[in-house]
C-alpha cells in the first residue's frame, strides 16, 4: 500500500491495518485485550475499523514487543508511561497558555490607561 493512501484514509479495516503492520490479524485482535489503549471503533456491522491514531499505537507496540523485545506487561507499562507524559505535557502547555493570556490582558490594559491619559 503506498504511502499516500495511508495518510489520506480515515478508517482502516483490520485486513488494511494487518498489511500495513505486517502483523496477523489474530495478533491485533489479541493486542486490543491486552492494550487498554488499542480500542478501534466498531460499525454496526461489528467489523473494526482503526483510525491514524491506533494505527500509530499498533506500530508502537510491534515495535516494543518485536525490536525492543519488551514482554507484554513491559509494553503495557511503557505505553501507559508515555500516555502519562504527553497528557501531562499538554497540561503544561495548557497552564501556559494560560499565563501569557493573563500576561497579555494586564499588557493591554495598561495600554489602554496610557492611552486614556494621552488623549485631549
């Protein structure tokens, strides 16, 4: 599958996620029990269909498991590890935001003010 049609789907099925993961099918059902993260959406016809980002997580795993030989309970730890940095990254951001928001309103006010007291 080339690349540009990767990137330009929404949903994949499990036959398209097996050819692009070079990983069984059977495989990726057995990692959505044991990866809490690995969650694929179902139609109403029951068939999963895997978005970028569980495509992303599918090759993350096989990476952890495959090149890194971690055993599963290593994996799960290190998934969850990573989980729990980027939300607390984005957390940080967020707070960020935040204080330059906060600094930007007192900014504006005083400019407001000197500008009140410059005027005729």
């Amino acid at each position: 599958m080339a690349v540009t049609e990767i990137a330009e789907k929404l949903y994949y099925r499990i036959g398209e996620v097996e050819e692009i993961a070079g990983v069984p099918a059977y495989v990726l059902r057995y990692w959505e029990s044991e990866f809490k993260l690995l969650r694929p959406k179902k139609n109403p016809a029951g068939q999963r269909l895997y978005r970028q980002r569980d495509l992303e997580l599918v090759q993350r795993i096989k990476t952890l498991l495959y090149d890194e030989r971690l055993t599963l309970e290593g994996a799960r730890k290190r998934l969850l590890a990573e989980s729990r940095r980027s939300q607390t990254s984005q957390l940080e951001l967020g707070m960020r935001e935040v204080a330059y928001a906060d600094a930007l309103r007192r900014v504006r006010d005083r400019l407001t003010a000197l500008r009140a007291r410059l005027a005729p």
